[in-house]
C-alpha cells in the first residue's frame, strides 16, 4: 500500500512548496504535480500521471479537495472511481480519509450536496425553458424552412419539379424539405409525391 500525492498549483507564479511539505509529512512516497493549470481543465496531465499510478490498496493525498476537483460533483465522480479501483482518499487539510468511518460519511455528504446542486440545475433549467415557452419563444434548433418556403415549394413539386432540385434550390436535404412540408401540412400533401 503507497501513499501518493497530487499537488496543483493555478499560476505559474504560484510554488507548490507548502503542498509538498503537507504531502510529504502525511507520509506520500511520490507526488504528481501540475503548475499553472486551472482546476476547470479537464485535461491535468500531474492528474492523469497519478490516477494512472494508483493501485489497488494505495491512497491518494491531496493538500486540499479545491487542488484536486474543480466542483463537489468533479470530486464525487473522481473519489468514487478510486473506490470502485479500490483505493483510499485522503485531504488533509479538511482532515478527510475514506479509509475511516468518519471520512466515508464527509464523502458521502459530498455525494449528497452534489446530487442536490444536479437537481436544482435541472429544475432551473426545465422552468426557464417552460417560462420561455409561455413567452412564446422557441427552444432548440433554428427552422430550415419557414412556412412560406414550404407551402411555395409544395406548390412546385405538385407542378412537376423534382424534390432534389426544390431541395437543392432551398439548399436543404430533400427529406428535411419532405419533413419540413409535413409539418406544415399535417402529413405530405396529395400530389406532391
């Protein structure tokens, strides 16, 4: 069983002293180190170097949980593959240790807030779009055709023009301008087959 750090620093004038120092005083054996990466960077390679050397029994350190996630729900999805991998997690700042009762507990606290933040999001998300309907605006994808086009292209196919070349003229697929006309009439009108 190793102990092995993650230390991460935002700026490139930031030092990494202090983390090491904890880091190597809660007994890592190696640290992986990131210097002027955001914690929103999805792509840490100190981050990918470490969860990479982890083994099965081994615990990762980190100074604090802000230098490992960039939000409770990063931190939650990061804790809970190195569980499932079997390996231990350790803050020592907020003196977390999932190796204990008592930091299984923070840990699935953390858990909790996390799904809590997910729901509220989606609930504020469905209401916007809701209240956005009720104003009468449109969500989602911008309309190929308008109503216009597709009644004055209809009326061409039913003359004896082509699908792909009202299509072409409308710079659609012809099977958007066959949906699009379907839509406006409630199914594809008889005689423009």
């Amino acid at each position: 069983m190793a102990r092995i750090g993650y230390a991460r620093v935002s700026t490139t004038d930031q030092h990494l002293g202090l983390q090491k120092d904890a880091l190597l005083a809660a007994g890592c054996e190696r640290i992986f180190e990131d210097h002027g990466v955001s914690g929103s960077e999805s792509k840490r390679c100190g981050l990918t170097g470490v969860l990479r050397a982890l083994r099965k029994g081994d615990v990762l350190v980190v100074w604090r949980l802000d230098r490992l996630g960039r939000s409770v729900g990063h931190l939650v999805q990061i804790i809970t593959r190195l569980q499932k991998r079997q390996i231990g997690f350790r803050s020592v700042t907020e003196n977390i240790d999932t190796e204990s009762a008592g930091g299984r507990m923070v840990f699935h606290v953390l858990a909790a807030m996390a799904e809590f933040e997910r729901s509220i999001i989606r609930e504020r998300t469905v209401a916007g779009i809701a209240a956005a309907r009720a104003r009468g605006q449109r969500h989602g994808r911008k309309r190929s055709l308008t109503d216009e086009q597709c009644i004055a292209a209809s009326k061409d196919i039913g003359g004896g023009e082509p699908w792909e070349q009202v299509a072409s003229r409308l710079r659609v697929h012809p099977r958007t301008l066959k949906r699009a006309i379907a839509k406006v009439y409630g199914g594809v009108p008889d005689g423009i087959n």
